[in-house]
C-alpha cells in the first residue's frame, strides 16, 4: 500500500469506536476475565497477528498469575477475503490440563476460533474460553460464541486495534470500517 491509499482509506473511514469506547469495552471485558480466572492461573493464547494489540491492552488489565502464549493461525493473509486455514504456528505451551483463553481481535464468521478451540480440546485442555475486541453481528456464524465480548459492531470491513487493511493500519486507535467494503 502506497502512502497515498494509506492517507485515503483512513481519512474516508468512518470510525465506529473511539480509542476511549474501545478502553472501556477493555475494562468491562478485564473485570469479567478476572472474576473467571483470577484463581486458575491460566494460559493466555495470543492469536497473531490480529490479537497482538487487544491482549496487550487486556493483559495490563489482569492482576492475577498467568502464562502468555501466541499461536498464529489465519484466513485472511493481507487479503481482504477469508480463503482457507493456515496453521504458521502452534503454541509452545503444553495445553494438557490447562485453563486456556484464546484472545483474538474479531469474531467474523468464527471459522479460525472454531478451529483453535478444538486444537486445544484435542490437546488435552482442560477448560477453552475465548475473548474477542469485536464480534460482527450477522447471520454467517460458524457455530461458536465468544465468552468474553468487548464490542459489537455491523457487518462492515474494520481495521483498527490489530485489526488490518491489506496488512497495514492495524496501529488505528479506534476501531474503523472501510468506505465502500
């Protein structure tokens, strides 16, 4: 993306949550994660590359004992339209008889939660709950709700707090949906 079409598409966007709403829906999803896991000690999995900024956020919020992992498992790429599954990375965690939040930066169609979910069922997790910064509301769902929400937002193409346009603006503070996509 040329420094032209990075200035247009974040100009024309049209910003659905502000930094401060987005801060809030962050706080609310914090109190809710503690008051679950604050005695678990559980395994934090990072979802790269969206969830990098949701869990760093949300992880200065936890006072409670906890490991940090990441797998990376994507749909997207820098595309704007979901293809097939690509596992780059598995955890380096164990997952046996963990507790285990998944922190992913948005519930679209729920195809890539779905599949980290039952990779750490199969591994031996002993419990799985998930935390998303945004669900899309809309009737494509997989099947799988995420746990712990911290905003809802329309069916639009976003970027913004990880999430990305073609691979860039996911330094956005906000959360904003393209024009015309």
């Amino acid at each position: 993306m040329n420094n032209e079409e990075y200035k247009k598409i974040r100009a024309e966007a049209d910003c659905l949550y502000s930094s401060a709403e987005v801060n809030a829906a962050l706080d609310k999803m914090a109190q809710a994660i503690t008051k679950k896991f604050s005695d678990r000690s559980p395994l934090v999995l990072c979802v790269l590359t969206g969830a990098i900024i949701p869990t760093g956020y949300l992880l200065t919020r936890l006072d409670f004992p906890l490991q940090l992992d990441y797998l990376h498992v994507t749909r997207y790429g820098n595309t704007t339209s979901g293809g097939k599954l690509d596992w780059l990375s598995e955890q380096n965690y164990s997952l046996q008889g963990r507790d285990v939040l998944i922190v992913d930066d948005i519930l679209d169609e729920g195809v890539t939660l779905k599949a980290i979910v039952e990779h750490c069922k199969n591994a031996g997790a002993a419990s799985v709950s998930s935390a998303v910064l945004v669900e899309k509301c809309h009737a494509r769902k997989s099947g799988i709700k995420a746990d712990f929400i911290g905003l809802q937002t329309e069916d639009r193409y976003l970027f913004g707090y990880g999430m990305d346009y073609k691979g860039y603006l996911r330094n956005a503070d906000g959360i904003f949906a393209v024009k015309g996509l």
